[in-house]
C-alpha cells in the first residue's frame, strides 16, 4: 500500500485483476479510491460483494487495439505469471490506462542465470513457482524490464517484493510521480471516511518497521 500512495492518490480510479478475497482492493476503497475489482473464482467473488461491498466482476483482460483508458492504475498481485501471451497482456494493460497511468506488478522472480538441474541440487526455494499449466511464464527481473519496456512502459521502478522469492515494480508510459509523506497524508484526510483506514495502516506500518 505504501508503494501505490507513493505514486497515485485518492481518489484515483483502480482496477485489481486477479484480486483473490479483495484485502487489498478493500483497503484500497477505504483510503478514497474508485475501485473496481476481477477475480475468476465466482466463491471469493461471492465473498467480495456480502462481505466487503467491492464492485467486483469475473472480468478479463481484452487484447483487443481497442483504447479503453479507464483506470489510473492497474494491479496485478501474483497474476501476469499464469497469462501465456505476455506481449498481448502488456498490450492490454497499457490499454486499461489512462494517459500516465500505472502499472503495480508482483510475480515470481527467477534468480539471475538459474538451471533447473542446479535449482534441483540446491533444492532451491524457487522450485515451488513451477506450477505446470498455471505459472506458465517466468521471468528473470531483465527479462521483465524489457518486456514492459517493449509495451512502451519505459518507467519502471522496482521495490523489495512482499513476499519472499518475488519481484514487485511500478511502471508507466509517463515519467512516474513521487508523492511526498505530506502530501499523501493530506489527500487521503480530505476525506473523512478514510481518516480510520489510514490510521490502522499507519499503525501497521510502524510496528513492522
């Protein structure tokens, strides 16, 4: 959450694809943004609506040419990995945004210059990603770089991944911008309903430090 305060503020309008039981998309709705929600299991989509009141659908990314340009930003925890056609889903994502929108991106890493027989002998933690028939597309952070380069995202910053054996990056078309601690704080208190969110958050962020 830290990361996407650094770069958009409420209330942008967000899409999560792939947003599992919707943790993130609802505190993403309780700090003050527009968010809309995918998941393909019809259960957690269930669970997202009674319980957590999040626009949420069984929508999918579209190759087609065709500019949409909803959103201000795009997430994607833990999906890009199960997507086959990795150049038409850049395609697609870029055309999700709006002019100088984001991309936030988590997804396997794969240790620079790894084999699999040498993954195997070193019994490496990295052999659990390798899924048949759901991870079907693993990238080395170059291979990553470039591929988003290649969809015209030329901005890319990464940060430390939240989950051990991942890599996390935002990345735009347009120069990214850095908010401020201030500046941030003061977006999401203009609004008030978001004033209790921000401040578990903050909470949660001290005592992990």
């Amino acid at each position: 959450m830290t990361y996407i305060l650094k770069h958009i503020l409420p209330p942008a309008t967000v899409i999560e694809i792939g947003c599992g039981v919707g943790t993130f998309a609802y505190w993403l709705q309780q700090l003050g943004f527009a968010v809309t929600a995918t998941e393909l299991n019809p259960d957690w989509r269930s669970f997202i609506r009674q319980k957590l009141a999040i626009d949420v659908s069984d929508y999918q990314l579209s190759c087609s040419s065709e500019n949409s340009a909803h959103y201000d930003a795009v997430i994607m925890m833990d999906v890009f990995e199960h997507f086959s056609n990795p150049l038409d889903m850049t395609a697609a994502l870029r055309n999700e945004l709006k002019e100088g929108g984001i991309i936030m991106l988590q997804m396997p890493l794969v240790p620079a210059g790894a084999e699999y027989s040498l993954l195997l002998a070193q019994k490496a933690s990295f052999l659990r990603y390798l899924l048949p028939g759901e991870h079907v597309r693993l990238y080395p952070k170059l291979a990553a770089q470039r591929l988003f380069t290649r969809a015209g995202f030329r901005h890319i910053l990464f940060y430390p991944s939240i989950f051990p054996g991942d890599m996390f990056f935002v990345a735009s078309r347009r120069p990214l911008k850095q908010y401020r601690d201030d500046i941030i704080q003061e977006a999401i208190l203009a609004n008030p309903h978001a004033v209790a969110a921000y401040a578990a958050l903050e909470n949660f962020r001290r005592l992990i430090a």
